[in-house]
C-alpha cells in the first residue's frame, strides 16, 4: 500500500524547519522505500486551504539540512479565524479537508507551534490523521521539554548580548535588548543566561522599575560602568499585572507605549541619569542556519513522526519528554501554554549569581 503523505509548515518561520521536513522525508523514504509520496503543501494552512500541493522528489529534500526557513514557505492563518467564514465565503475547514480527500492523503503532518496545534488538533476532531511537530524559538509548547529552533536562537541572542558587552563598557551605558517572547520568556531567560546580562525581565515576573533602575545604580557605584537588560518583548511591569490584557493595550495605546524596552530604557535613563540605549535584533532571530543541536533534534522529531505514521498512530504530537523523544496527544497540548515557572531553577540559577529579574 502507498502512503500519500502531505506535510505543511506554519506560523513563523524558524531554524531546523528544513531540517525537520527533511528528517521526515528520508525516515519514510528509508522505511517505506517506493511505497510512500510526500506532498509539499504551500504556504502552511493556506495552502491546505487553497490545494497548492505539490508531489515532491527524494531529491527536493537533499541540502537542506543546513538551510534556514522553509522549503514549502510559511503563513499565520489564526486559529481564531478557522471555522470564520469571511468576505470571500470560503468556509475554511471544510476547504481544508476537501484537499486532503483530493489529495488523497493518507496523513497530514503540521510543523508549526501553538497556534499551529490547535489547528492541527481541530483537524484530527474532524477525522483527518494529524501528527503535529513543535517550532518555535519561545519553547512555549506544552508537554515538550525543548522545540525545534529555540536553541538556534538562544545562541543568536547570545551573539548579539556578548556584542553589546564591549559597545556598552566602552561608552558607559545602559543597553536594553529586546528578546522576542511575547507571552513566555524561556528565550530571554536563556539568552540573557548565556549572555552574561545583568537583569532579566520576562513576562512571567512583573517588573518594579524603581528595583530595575536601583540595580543599575548599585552596579555603577561599584565602579561597573555598564549594565545589560535582556528584555522579553512582553514584560509588562506590576501594575500592568494587574490589568486585563484589553485594558492593559488600552493603558499602552493612551499612554504612547511603544514596546516594553523603549519605556524601560527611558524610565531608567531619567531615574538614574545614566545613559541608555535600546537594540532590537527582531527576526534575525528566526533566520540562518540552524545549530547543530537543532539539526539533530530536528531529525529525531521527523524521525519519531515517520514511526507513528508506521503505527497509523495519528491525534499526536511529537515530543521531546526528558531524554527520550515521544509523543503527547494533540488534545493535551493544544491550546496550552509552557509558562516559565517562577521557581523554575535556572531562574533560581540567575538570582544565585545576582541577575535581577525587577521583582
């Protein structure tokens, strides 16, 4: 019997996406050698949508290891809109299925983070045999303890923090560095680690500005002519914690808040009189090629789900628990959101050596 295997990407693009198609393609070209055909599905949802599939070759899926993004592009189609009908009258899970029975799929296999899982998951409640694989450089998906490209970008921002080490000593300033994690902070947290930075906000700790801006202060009346932030972009300080998240962007908007790390930056700047500045590396932390621990971990995800298709073991998603790579039911994972705990120990890692987290 041959299986007709479709394979979509979704959500924003990241590290080890190629690296995970192409763990995939060569485990079931391996296993099931001339009874198997891998369908490209374009632009992730949308193309399931629209059928812009493609019957691809062995050969598509060679030097691609080492290749950031995606060979079969990527979109956000929000899972909030999926069983929306727009203007364009297009009821989209219905579509979606459609071009998995055109296709004459036999299983679809979803790379994409939360977002993507919750899709993916609306998918296998609909009947269709759905094996989700987790990106995303926020390792914010439930139930796995590491995803595809957030190592990638934690040595990115690494990079990028040891970079602002010596501009920042050389001129005697402050240097807040917005880290992307706009709900969880594992990448701030890490990078900011990795990086050497002095303080660490993440979305999970409210900061205090007044403790963020006394840190400085102790640092340069010890003489440390600088100091690094490692800012998540969706810190929000105590008081914002109080409010609901409407009321929170209500607060910001009026306020003429532009993103976490500016206001952070000037409130600093005009507490403490020391000199500060910002820097925002933004999507060069999706891009270029991934680590080695990504490549590796890409393929033994695409390894794993190329055995549950062997298993016609479908409703799952992929997952790295402890050491072992496994899986997890979709409709555990999707929807929820791995948190930083605030006892987690690489905070208490952080505090051990004196990194404030504001709080």
């Amino acid at each position: 019997m041959k299986r007709r295997i479709g394979i979509l990407t979704s959500g924003g693009d990241c590290p080890g996406l190629n690296a995970t198609i192409r763990g995939v393609a060569k485990a079931c070209y391996e296993r099931f050698d001339n009874d198997v055909e891998i369908i490209g599905i374009q632009d992730g949802y949308q193309g399931l949508i629209d059928n812009q599939c493609k019957l691809m070759n062995p050969s598509d899926f060679s030097g691609i290891l080492t290749t950031g993004g995606t060979i079969f592009g990527t979109k956000r189609t929000p899972f909030k809109l999926m069983k929306v009908v727009g203007d364009d009258n297009v009821d989209k899970v219905k579509s979606m299925k459609k071009t998995y029975k055109d296709q004459k799929l036999d299983c679809l296999l979803t790379l994409g983070g939360n977002g993507t899982h919750k899709t993916a998951n609306l998918l296998s409640e609909e009947g269709l045999n759905v094996i989700g694989l987790p990106k995303t450089i926020d390792n914010d998906i439930w139930g796995t303890s590491v995803t595809f490209g957030f190592h990638t970008a934690v040595d990115i921002a690494t990079d990028v923090i040891d970079r602002l080490h010596t501009t920042a000593n050389s001129h005697g300033r402050i240097l807040v560095v917005e880290i992307m994690g706009n709900k969880a902070g594992w990448l701030t947290l890490y990078a900011g680690m990795a990086g050497g930075a002095d303080m660490i906000v993440i979305p999970e700790i409210p900061y205090d500005i007044e403790k963020l801006s006394a840190a400085c202060e102790k640092r340069a009346s010890a003489g440390k002519g600088f100091s690094i932030l490692a800012v998540a972009e969706g810190a929000f300080d105590t008081e914002e914690a109080k409010m609901k998240k409407k009321e929170r962007a209500k607060y910001r908007a009026e306020a003429g808040i532009t993103t976490a790390s500016n206001r952070i930056a000037k409130q600093i700047e005009a507490n403490t009189g020391l000199e500060t500045r910002v820097c925002v590396p933004g999507h060069m932390l999706r891009g270029g090629s991934p680590s080695a621990y990504d490549r590796i971990l890409a393929t033994q995800f695409g390894v794993h789900a190329a055995e549950l298709i062997a298993q016609n073991k479908y409703g799952y998603a992929v997952a790295k628990i402890g050491d072992r790579i496994s899986e997890n039911k979709l409709e555990d994972v999707a929807g929820k959101t791995k948190f930083v705990p605030e006892d987690d120990q690489m905070v208490k890692t952080a505090r051990d050596i004196g990194i404030s987290f504001g709080d």
